[in-house]
C-alpha cells in the first residue's frame, strides 16, 4: 500500500501523524507530509484510519 496527501488542502491539524506516526509526520510548514513508503504491513490498517477520518479529505491510501 502506498499513502499520499495533496498538501494544498491539509490544514495542518495533526490527526494523521498522531492516528499512525510510522508513516505520516508534520513538516516544517506544518502541513502533514508522508514519509514511509510504502506503508508497512502491520500499519496499513492505522494508516487506512488516519485517510478516513481526515477531516478534509486529502488523504489517499491504495
């Protein structure tokens, strides 16, 4: 599995780096940036909440 974010709608509100740290983390300008890849078999299931609970959407995990 691999993640993606389309950085121009994060917010910023930290949701995904904190429902699964092992692949999504917050850069420098705050916004949430994907930083393993591809996901990690035992992680796909935290990586596949943190994509259905962002609260804008911008999450893709396939």
């Amino acid at each position: 599995m691999r993640a993606s974010i389309d950085r121009d709608g994060c917010i910023g509100c930290e949701l995904c780096s904190q429902t699964c740290p092992e692949v999504f983390r917050m850069d420098d300008e705050g916004l949430a940036e994907v930083y393993t890849d591809p996901i990690p078999v035992e992680v796909e299931d935290a990586a596949q909440e943190a994509a259905d609970n962002c609260p804008t959407g911008v999450i893709t995990v396939e």
